[in-house]
C-alpha cells in the first residue's frame, strides 16, 4: 500500500500558491496566506483574511499572553501550528459587551466572573469560545489560529498588504 | 431490494439493461451500460454514467447547494429554495445562441423526489457515488443491484460545532476508520477542562482528525456555526463532480494539501482564472463565477459559507458587488 504525506503549513514553513489570470482581476480573489500574515503580524493582532459581509476570519499570531477579550456570540478558534492555552470564565452581568456588540472586545481588567474552564489545543484543534463568556490566549512559541467570528472594533484590515493584487 | 418511488415520480418499466426511465417535465432521462441519455424539447445531451451519478449524488445530497450544481458545462439545476430550475444549455453560450436551451421550474420535493429515485435505481450494487474512484467499484455495466445506504447517507450538520451537547459527535474507528491518504494525520485530542456546571461550554476537538476519517470526497458539512457564518469542511479526491455556480460570494481555506480550481464565468463558461491552493492559502471566490476543482491527493479544504437567504437576490440585482473586498 502507497504511503501518502498529508502536508499542513506552519509559520516555519509555507508555501503559497496563487491566482493564474486568464481572463479576470486578481484582487477579486482576495489570495492570503494565513502563516504569511501570522508570520508578518504582531502577537494577537486580527487581521481579517476573509471577509463575507459581516463575517470575518482573522488570522492571529499567538505569542505569550492575550489581553482578556469578551464575546456576545459564539467564535470558533482553529489552531493552525504550534499549541495554545485557553482560559474561559463566565462574564459577570455588568461585563457583557454592551448591546449589538459585535465580534469580540477588550475586557480591560481581569475577569470577575466564575472560571469556566481550560483549553489546550495544538494543530487542527477547534475550540469553542461561548457567547457570553471572556477569554484569554496564552502560547509559550508562536502559533497561529484562525478565529470564526464577526466583524469588531479590533479587526484589522490589511488587504492591500496580504493578498495578491497582480 | 424494493426501490422507494414516491407517487409523483414518473418511471417506467425496466428498459432492456434493466434500468427504469425517468420523466420530470419535458425532461427524459435513460441510463445503459455506459450511459446517461437527456432530452428536452429542443435538445438532447449524453453523458458518462459514473460522472452523472457522481453530480446527482451531491445534488441530491445537498439538497440543491448554494446556487447552481453543473452536472456539466450543459446539464444541471439552480436552487431558488424551495424550487428548483432544472436546465439544458442554460449557462452555455453556444446552447443559448442557437436557442436549444431549455429551463424548467419544479418545487424542490418534486425533483428531489425524482433524482432521488433515479440514484436510487441506477446505482449499482458495486458503486458509491461519493467516494473516489480508487475507494469504490464500476458505476458502468446493466442493472446490478443496488447501494442505497451509499446513496442515503445521512447529511452531516453541526448546529453549534461537533462535540457539542446534542450536535454531531466524534468519529471512531467504530464507524468511520482514518482514510489511507489520511494515515499519517494526528490524532491527539485538546486537553478539555471544563470547571463543574460548564462541562457543556467548554468544548474542543480535533477537526483534523474528524476530517481524516471522512468517509465521502467532494461534500461539504457544517462543523461550526456563528450565526450566518458556516464552516463546510470537506475532503476532495480528484475531481469535483460537478461545476458549482455560486449565487454568492464563497470562500476557500486550504487546511491541507492541494487543490487547483478552475474558475470560469457562470454564465459563459468562459475561463477567468486558475487558483492554486496550498496549505494556509484562503481565497474568495466572486459571486457570479463558475469553479471545479482537482485534489491530487486526498486535501483538507474549509469551505466557508454566508448562509443568508437574502444574499442571492443582492448579488442577482447588482446591490452588491460580485467580489467581497475592495481595495
Ligand atoms: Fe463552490
């Protein structure tokens, strides 16, 4: 039987592909590299690298430890390399995000509700981040996650930068 | 095995390779040993059976998808949710000039009903119409039998992500084993250590592992969901079986391995690009293109959905732009 190598990237290795043009623009594309913007963000800067009209993927380089963020709604994490703690508590009444919030925002103190738990998650691992809950990210190496979510005050758009344009 | 035919299905008795005939409007399908006949009224098509089995299969599946499922650059349906235009020609421009298009709206369950009896009847005992070529039998040869939990398989969907409390859980090697071009992916899970009373919230898994033992190529299911936004993994091995024409913006995000898509105009078929995605890579893909792509090997792709059912109109009446981005 042939044995076969499933090939994942990492921010130590990555390749990218591309748009070929026959008959059409680039930019309609919107072609990123999640590892290439990880490798050329700041630690936990979201930067959008899809967009579908409120919605959003951020690609976020994961490196020593998070601010403590709040969300209305649910949001997924998907860990692309390296591995990464998550620490969940329950948001106490005043700390939820004010109404129509939308995505996740800075708590700005440590959280006052109960512990909810612990996550540690390596490559391939989906963790849900619960509505109504706050978190916090810590990765002792960089790594990289991809966050399901929803267009926020922090979302960074750098389009012009990541994405292939011819 | 007795066939479930529902009432409004119009089928005729077994044809001389023992496969029934099917009606739906002044639609006429035929199967034989290596072929699928159409004809409309101003028109007639032939394709592979294997290759229309394969398209029926997702269109059945998918109860239509987003949009349009070529079955090839000639045959195929749109989904208007909750009808459904069957079409010959339509998104084709030679078809179109010398006017032997032909369309033809049914209500959904209608023409579900009837592709659903014709996969039922032309599948054979040897053939699974989801699988790759390498994992499954002959599609071709008269009547043999038939593959109906093949062909019925139950749809995956996850209504907050997999592994939450009543949603879609885990597989194991029970029910579905690690795919041989899969062998080597890991399949380690999070540590999960929810504090007592939020045992049902704090949740991870291993998407990678789940997707590893995928038992079914080219079929996008719901794995987490954050309102509107869906993420439709799935794991492609050779060619996509159909041409999916979008109604809306989608997107790509390469989990592993590779996929070459060719992107062509939906409406022309006219070529526009060829993307080629690896590992990391996410792109978009415009609200009014056509696309079909090609796995070498057995890829990881996110298909990532706005399941809106506003947005169809939007991009039909020009109120948004076919692409997602600006800059
Ligand atoms: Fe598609």
């Amino acid at each position: 039987m042939p044995t076969y190598v499933t090939r994942f990237g990492s921010l130590d290795q990555y390749e990218k592909g591309g748009v070929e043009i026959i008959d059409d623009d680039p930019k309609r594309y919107t072609f990123s590299n999640i590892f290439d913007v990880a490798a050329h963000s700041r630690p936990y800067e979201k930067v959008a690298v899809g967009k579908n009209r409120q919605y959003v993927l951020e690609a976020i380089r994961a490196e020593g430890d998070s601010d403590w963020r709040r969300t209305a709604h649910d949001e997924f994490a998907l860990v692309m390399d390296g591995e990464v703690e998550v620490i969940l508590h329950r948001l106490s009444p005043d700390e939820e995000p004010p109404e129509g919030t939308q995505g996740s925002i800075q708590l700005g103190h440590e959280p006052a509700g109960p512990r909810m738990g612990r996550v540690v998650a390596r490559r391939g691992h989906m963790t849900l981040l619960p509505a109504h809950a706050a978190y916090r990210f810590r990765a002792e190496k960089p790594a990289v996650l991809l966050l399901q979510t929803i267009e926020g005050a922090d979302t960074l758009y750098r389009w012009g930068e990541i994405c292939q344009t011819h | 095995m007795t066939l479930l035919m529902d009432t409004d299905v119009i089928a005729s008795e077994p044809n001389a390779h023992g496969y029934a005939e099917f009606t739906l409007g002044e639609f006429h399908f035929r199967r034989d040993e290596y072929f699928v006949y159409v004809k409309w009224p101003t028109g007639s098509h032939v394709m592979s059976a294997d290759a229309f089995l394969r398209a029926m299969q997702r269109d059945v599946a998918w109860n239509f998808f987003y949009g349009i499922v070529n079955f090839d650059g000639v045959v195929g349906t749109v989904n208007h949710y909750g009808t459904v235009d069957l079409f010959a020609g339509r998104y084709n421009d030679a078809y179109r000039k010398a006017e032997m298009d032909h369309v033809e709206n049914f209500q959904s369950e209608n023409i579900k009903a009837t592709f659903e009896g014709m996969l039922a009847d032309w599948t054979n005992a040897s053939f699974d119409p989801f699988a790759s070529p390498e994992e499954t039998g002959s599609a071709f040869g008269d009547k043999n039998g038939s593959n109906l939990a093949a062909v019925t398989r139950r749809r995956v969907a996850s209504r907050r992500m997999v592994s939450c409390d009543d949603d879609e859980q885990l597989r194991t090697d029970a029910t579905h084993p690690i795919n041989r071009m899969f062998a080597d992916v890991p399949q380690d899970s999070p540590s999960v250590e929810p504090e007592p009373g939020f045992e049902s919230e704090v949740k991870a898994y291993n998407l990678f592992a789940y997707l590893s033992r995928s038992d079914v190529t080219w079929n996008p299911s719901v794995v987490s969901v954050c309102k509107d936004s869906l993420y439709c993994p799935t794991t492609e091995e050779y060619i996509l079986p159909i041409i999916h024409g979008n109604d809306r913006v989608e997107w790509f995000v390469q989990l592993s391995d590779e996929i070459i898509w060719a992107v062509e105009d939906r409406d022309t078929g006219a070529a526009r690009t060829r993307v080629v995605m690896k590992p990391g890579d996410v792109a978009s893909m415009p609200a009014n293109i056509r696309h079909q792509g090609y796995a070498p090997k057995r890829a990881m792709l996110l298909v990532w959905e706005n399941a809106d059912g506003a947005l169809p109109e939007l991009y039909a009446t020009g109120k948004l732009p076919s692409h997602p981005v600006d800059f």
